[in-house]
C-alpha cells in the first residue's frame, strides 16, 4: 500500500495567479451558483497547507469532522505547457476552503495551475 501523501503547512496570502484561477473556475465552471458572495472574498484567502505530492493544490481551511466542504467550481484547463488539468474549488456556503489541480492527462510534472482564461465547466464524458 502507498504511503500516505502529507499536506506540509503554508502561512502565505493567496498568489494572484490561485486567485485569478479560483475566479475563472467560480465565473465559467461553478456548480454551485447560489454562492456568489465567494467571489468578494477570494483576494482575503490564505493558504494553510498544500499537497505533498508536487501539484499546485492549495488548502485555505483546516479539514473538520462534520464540515463538509462541497465542489462549488468543477473545471478544466490548460497549463502554460499545454497539459490538460482538472480544477476543483472547494467550499461551504461561508467560505473557500481548498483549490484542487489534478491530472487530465498533464503528467506529474506538469500539475500547475492552468492558464485562468482556459477554464471551462468539466463535462464527463459518457462511456
């Protein structure tokens, strides 16, 4: 069984470049729409940990028992090496609590945020 991947800790404000993601995802790819207010708070986030596998994924929330956070922002995009990549951004209804960069073909080396205007809504494909 693989070890478990860490989540080593972060005391950073947000970067432009995360906040400029979040934003594309919540404006082309939200899945949640009755939560607009999120946007006004994404330049106040604060990243508090971030994935120990490499990738550009991001938390904003400590993880609580009882405090489910939902997929408010499901999309996929390009990063600046043309790697296709999934983006999820995590949240409840007070607030953005994760940003998630996962592979959709980009390789291990290449899970970076991709280029914000690239983003649009995920789409499964049926099989």
């Amino acid at each position: 069984m693989p070890a478990a991947i860490t989540r080593p800790t972060l005391d950073r404000p947000i970067t432009p470049q995360e906040a400029a993601v979040i934003r594309a995802t919540l404006k082309q790819a939200a899945t949640l729409p009755e939560l607009p207010h999120l946007f006004d708070t994404v330049d106040q986030l604060h990243a508090i940990s971030r994935c120990g596998c490499g990738c550009d994924s991001v938390d904003f929330a400590r993880h609580h028992p009882g405090v489910d956070s939902k997929t408010i922002g499901d999309g996929v995009g390009t990063t600046p090496t043309g790697g296709r990549v999934g983006v999820i951004v995590w949240g409840t209804e007070h607030g953005i609590t994760g940003l998630e960069i996962y592979s959709l073909g980009a390789g291990d080396d290449d899970l970076r945020l991709p280029i914000p205007e690239s983003i649009h809504l995920f789409v499964p494909t049926q099989t």
